[in-house]
C-alpha cells in the first residue's frame, strides 16, 4: 500500500488547504459566537468552493462533480477539517446515496444538488430509533402512487438549509430467519411537501452553527416516483452507499487533532515556566509524543480504508476501525493538548475548547465506538460461528 | 493577446526555512511552491487575456532541481504552457543572469505583448529581475503596477508610488511588475488540477537558451554575511482615558502612516 501522493493529488491537498485557512477559518470565532453561519457567508462559501472544484468533489466528473475517489476525498476531508465543522459542511459533499437517482430523480434531485441550487439532507434517526435503525417508527403506507409518511425523525443535520430530505422509512414488514423485521423504503421529500414540518432541534454541546433539527411528518405525500433506489430496499441502498460516510468522520478527526497537536508543539516550544521552555520537561513532552502517535496510526488506518474503498475493495471492518480509532484519539488529542495549555486551553480566545468540544460527537455520530467495535468483533467472530 | 508570467518557485514558508552556510543562500533542495507574490501576477494575466477575448498565458521560471510544482500551480490556474529552465550550473545565478535566463525563455516561447512579474520574490527581494528582463529584451519596463489595462497597442497602468500612484502609459510589448494584493488570486480548481496534467511544462538547460551561467564564483552580487534579525520589541500600551485616539493619531503620524 503506497500513500505517497502524486503531484496532482498533493496540488489538491495544497488548495483545500489555502482554502481552509483563507475562506473558513477566520469565521471560526464569530460563527462560535453567533451560533450559526449567516447567509451571506454560506453563499460566499458556496460560490467560492464551486468556483475552487471543492463542492460535490466526490461527485462523479460526468455529472458536473469533481470526480475525485474516496481517498482523494479523505484528503480533502482531512484538509476540511481542521475547521469548524459549521463552517466545513458548507463546502458540501452531497450524499452519496444520490447516486442511487434514475429517471426524473437526477434532474430533480441529483444535478441541482451538484451545483449547489439545492442541498439535502438525511433523516434515519428516531428518538426511539438511534443504533436500532430498523426499530423506526416512522411510517410509509402505500395509497395508489402515492406513499403516506407518519412520524419523527430528529438530530436531523443541517435541516434547516436543506430544501429537500433523503428519508427512510419502514414500508412494511417481512419474515427472516430471525423473525419479523421492517422493510425499509428511501424516498427524496421536498420540504414544501404538505404534512412535512422542521422544527428547532436540541442545543448540542458540538458543533455550534450547524444545526439539527426534528422532522415530523403527518400524512406527507410523496409519489412513488420520489424513491430512492428500490422500494424496500432501503437498508441495502443505505449499507451500499453510506458506509463510506464513516471515512469522513476519521478524515475530519485527523485533521482536527492535526491541527490541536501543532498548536500544542507551538506552546510548548515557546512557553517558559521555571526557567524553560515547558516542552523540555518531559510531562510536557511525553504527551506531544503520545499524541503524535495516535495521530500517525489514526492517519494511516484512514488511508488504508480509503485506499481500498478507492480501488473496489470497501472493507466495513476498515472503516469501522478507522472511524472508532481517529475519533477517539482526537479526543485524546484535543485533551491532551488541553492539558499542555493549561487554563488557557479552556478559554474561548483559542480554538482548542471548541474542537474539544466538537469532536465529542465524532464518537457517537455516523455510528458509534460501541456499533464499530460490533461490526469489528462480528467480523472476527463469523468465520468461527460467532 | 499573449502574456508571458515569470514566476519563482520557493520553498514553502510554511516550513523552517534553513541557509546554506558556505554561501549563505536559502537551501532549495526540498519541495517548492508557487511564489505567492507571483501568484497575483498569473492572475492578472488570465484577466487580461480572458478580457481581450483571445490569447494565452505561459509561465516561466528557472530552478536548479528541475521542480515543476509551482509551475504546475500556475498551469492548474489557467496557464496554458510552461518554460521551466533547470541546470545545476545556475546554481548561484546573481539577478542579472536570472533576468538573462528569464528572458532568453521568453524569446524561446516565441515573444509575448506583455511579460509579466511580480516586484520581488518573498524568499530573495532582490527586486531588480522584472526590470532587468525588459532591459535584456530592450522593451518598455513599468514597475509597482497596481491597475493594468490595455487600450489596443498602449499599456495603462497606475503605478505604486509612496503617496499614491502614478497613470502611466507606454506601448507593447512591455515588461511590469506587479505588486502583491492587485488582484484576488484564484485557487487553482481540481478540475484544473487534472487538466494540468496534460499541459506541456518543457525543460530546458541553460546552454539550449545560450545562456553561460556564472555560478556562485562569478556571480555579480554576494550574500557576504547574515545576521539574526532583530527580535521584535514589545509594543506601546495606551490606555483609554477618553484621550487614547489623539495618541494613537500622532503614533501613527509619527510613522508617517497618516
């Protein structure tokens, strides 16, 4: 396996970087602050990252995207995310489940996205329904062409700048060799659909500015025409397309804690206590160590997955280890650098207790440490009758 | 309209730098960058051509380790070939042989109606090469060139001064240098990352452009000592006692700022 970049790929990475440091992180502080991006900023953003090729960069070229597979993807992502997280997701990746878009779909839905004329979003989670996800409750009845939609979804991201939903939704039900199970159906809902209502979501401890929100639907409407993929088969669409989106959370990890430990080495080159610097006392030092550490095996278990997810070979198991490995050592690294900062580090005037803060949610969202480490000991245990 | 951008590919400031010590010249052994100050000029250069309606933009530039990745920066910009000059022997080239070899480029590419460059690299600030190069190419030469526009034949530039600018006027083909913050650079898209990949970047030695390097020994300029800078003095307090902006208007006339 050989992760060494070419010129191109290097040149991308050296962009995403500028435009990183140039076009997002001096909003860090006021979208902090202010609890959201203002519209004038998204739209500076959007115009700018389409302009740049950033946006839909993992979109296929054919269709208006930047063509780049999932490594050169995580690179970008790794690039992302040293950033606000509020202001990262404005430089969009559309879901890759719209891939799964036929006929009317990719006009509708697909190609505008691409562009940036429309943004979705996606709704799986349930306030009953979190790691269970075939224990929904949310409804789809068939009615002529015309499927009927009841109930909530919540920590609905980014809902509030959506204009349309990826939803799913339990369409049935069927007998499996371990008994009654869900069917479950995608569908793409316009949120102007009659019955579809977003309110305020929860106040969340990460990732101030960008929001989640609650969906309830009561008796919304949407033709068959509007599912994504095939009808029931949802669960396979989301396992075809979304496993991926694990890569994102790791990439995003490692360019944040990145970015924590070179602060942190800053710091401690600089900062004179008793006489010297504070990295030459080795409780200091030590920790830079440590935290370079995770850092590298972090990186490298993200490159492994993306590098064979790229060439045809996705590995559930891959993505689960690199997902679980890189958001819990940007906890610790975040921590850690914390600590090397002393009281400052918890003060607002760095960014080190936001992205402490922020990166609390890498562990439970897109699946979490505990579902991971199911998908990891499954795997290890199948072939043994487990 | 065919403009030609000289650029410079310097080691990345975003890492420590490190100085030779037997000739006290940045160590350039590593991966180089775009210039950024070089940046503005390429910039300027597809505005102008995209303005005129046809035309083309080429990037020179000469680096001892055949380097091509700033260069390629510039093509993932909108540049459409490259001229890079690339021979150990001009190690050491003082201003005046980089203006040669520079402009030795430019005639290979086959001329242009305007050369571009930008005032002074960000890793030597010698800042003499832009006007060097017109002088060896016996062409007009604007400096500090801050507005550029171009009126059939004629060249019309508001030039930097120390109390405002200057509108100067001089016919093409010329030679200007820009300065930094005349435009807003664009990033170099990742579709024109790929594209750039296919754009011809030719390297050519000193001898094919008959060119005679002069190296470290015969070099016209010499970097004779280098001393740390000065480390920089904590600044003035002023406090606010509801008189602070008369201070902080006579700090700043006293620094001729106002």
């Amino acid at each position: 396996m050989d992760f060494r970049l070419s010129q191109e790929q290097q040149m991308i990475v050296d962009t995403t970087r500028q435009f990183t440091e140039r076009e997002l992180m001096p909003h860090e502080e006021k979208v902090e602050r202010d609890g959201h991006v203002t519209p004038d900023l998204i739209s500076q953003i959007k115009k700018r990252s389409i302009e740049a090729g950033i946006y839909a960069c993992n979109m296929p070229s054919e269709l208006g995207g930047g063509g780049l597979d999932s490594f050169d993807t995580t690179l970008v992502d790794r690039e992302l995310g040293a950033t606000s997280y509020a202001l990262h997701y404005i430089v969009a990746r559309p879901s890759n489940i719209l891939r799964a878009c036929r006929d009317q779909q990719i006009k509708e839905f697909l190609l505008p996205t691409i562009t940036g004329e429309r943004v979705e979003c996606l709704a799986m989670s349930e306030p009953d329904a979190g790691s269970d996800v075939r224990g929904m409750k949310c409804t789809a009845t068939r009615d002529g062409d015309d499927y009927v939609i009841n109930g909530t979804k919540h920590f609905i991201s980014h809902a509030d700048l959506a204009d349309y939903v990826i939803l799913f939704a339990a369409s049935g039900e069927e007998q499996t060799s371990k008994g009654v199970k869900k069917k479950i159906t995608g569908f793409l809902v316009d949120f102007d659909s009659p019955g579809c209502e977003r309110v305020k979501g929860y106040n969340c401890v990460s990732n101030n500015g960008y929001h989640n929100m609650i969906l309830n639907f009561d008796n919304c409407r949407v033709p068959t025409r509007n599912i994504l993929g095939e009808e029931h088969k949802g669960f396979d669409a989301a396992n075809e397309w979304l496993g991926a989106t694990r890569l994102q959370v790791a990439a995003v990890c490692v360019g944040r804690a990145r970015r924590a430990l070179k602060l942190s080495v800053e710091w401690a080159a600089t900062r004179e206590q008793f006489g010297q610097q504070i990295g030459k006392f080795q409780g200091i030092s030590f920790k830079l160590a440590d935290m370079q550490i995770r850092l590298d095996a972090a990186e490298l278990l993200t490159l492994r997955a993306a590098f064979n997810d790229a060439r045809g070979n996705f590995s559930d198991t891959e993505m689960a280890i690199a997902k679980v490995f890189s958001s819990e050592m940007c906890q610790f690294v975040t921590d850690e650098a914390i600590q090397i900062f002393g009281g400052m580090g918890l003060m607002d005037e760095l960014p080190l207790e936001r992205m402490w803060r922020d990166t609390r949610v890498d562990r439970i969202w897109d699946g979490t440490s505990e579902i991971q480490r199911h998908i990891i000991s499954r795997a290890l245990l199948r072939p043994h009758g487990g | 309209m065919n403009i030609v951008v000289c650029v410079k590919q310097i080691p990345d400031p975003a890492s420590p730098g490190a100085l030779d010590a037997s000739t006290h010249a940045l160590k350039r052994d590593g991966k180089l960058i775009l210039d950024e100050s070089d940046a503005y000029g390429v910039e300027m250069a597809l505005q102008l051509v995209a303005s005129a309606g046809s035309g083309e933009v080429y990037v020179v530039s000469m680096a001892p380790n055949g380097e091509t990745s700033g260069m390629r920066t510039a093509l993932a910009m909108g540049a459409a070939r490259g001229l890079l000059v690339s021979d150990p022997a001009l190690a050491g080239s003082d201003a005046l042989t980089t203006a040669k070899v520079l402009a030795a480029a430019v005639t290979k590419l086959g001329g242009a109606d305007l050369i571009i460059a930008g005032t002074e690299s960000s890793d030597g600030y010698t800042g003499t090469v832009p006007e060097q190069i017109a002088e060896c190419l016996g062409l007009p030469s604007v400096t500090f060139a801050k507005k550029v526009k171009i009126d059939g034949q004629v060249l019309k530039v508001d030039r930097q001064s120390e109390t405002g600018y200057d509108e100067v006027e001089c016919s093409l083909p010329a030679v200007i240098s820009v300065t930094a913050g005349v435009v807003e650079p664009r990033y170099p898209s990742f579709k024109g990352i790929m594209d750039a990949k296919k754009k011809p970047l030719d390297v050519v030695t000193a001898g094919d452009l008959a060119v005679t390097p002069t190296g470290w020994a015969a070099a016209g300029q010499k970097i004779v000592n280098v001393t740390q800078a000065e480390a920089r003095k904590a600044g003035t307090v002023i406090e606010d006692d509801g008189e602070a902006f008369g201070k902080i208007v006579a700090f700043l006339e006293n620094l001729k700022l106002i």
